[in-house]
C-alpha cells in the first residue's frame, strides 16, 4: 500500500543527501525503496542557483506574476471586432 512521505521523512532525505549518503542507505535507514528516495530527491531538489532563477522577484516590491505566461497574449481571448 502507498503511504506519501512525511516531512520527518523529507528532512532526512534531504539532510542524508546533502551529507553524501547513499541512496540506498538512505532507502534502508527510512525502510522505502531506493526509487521513491531517488523520486523524492528528483522532484525536490534545487541547486542554489535554480532556486535563485525561480524565487526572483520581477520587480522592486517582489511582485512577479503567478505563472510566467500570466499577462501573455497567448492566454487572452481574441476580442470582438
């Protein structure tokens, strides 16, 4: 049966893996498979300089729009003429 992984859990894997710990040690020391410690390490891992790239704040005040194509003329509806 699939039980997600709780943020205890997360923290480990995230502090095991930035010590260098292997993944299958950390999937032996949590009791979950190797694939769901490297799915977990896939999906939520960012280097700093990624994370820098996403958290940027397009403007002075840190206003950004929620989604880069907010605003895009490829979102709006073509108007009535």
């Amino acid at each position: 049966m699939y039980k997600p992984l709780s943020i205890n859990e997360r923290t480990q894997i995230e502090g095991r893996n930035l010590a260098k710990i292997p993944v299958h040690e950390i999937a032996r020391i949590l009791k979950r498979s190797k694939a769901t410690i490297h799915r977990e390490i896939k999906r939520n891992w960012f280097s700093d300089e990624s994370m820098a790239l996403k958290l940027a704040p397009n403007d002075d005040l840190g206003n950004g729009p929620a989604h880069p194509c907010v605003g895009s003329s490829a979102l709006r509806q073509p108007s009535s003429v």
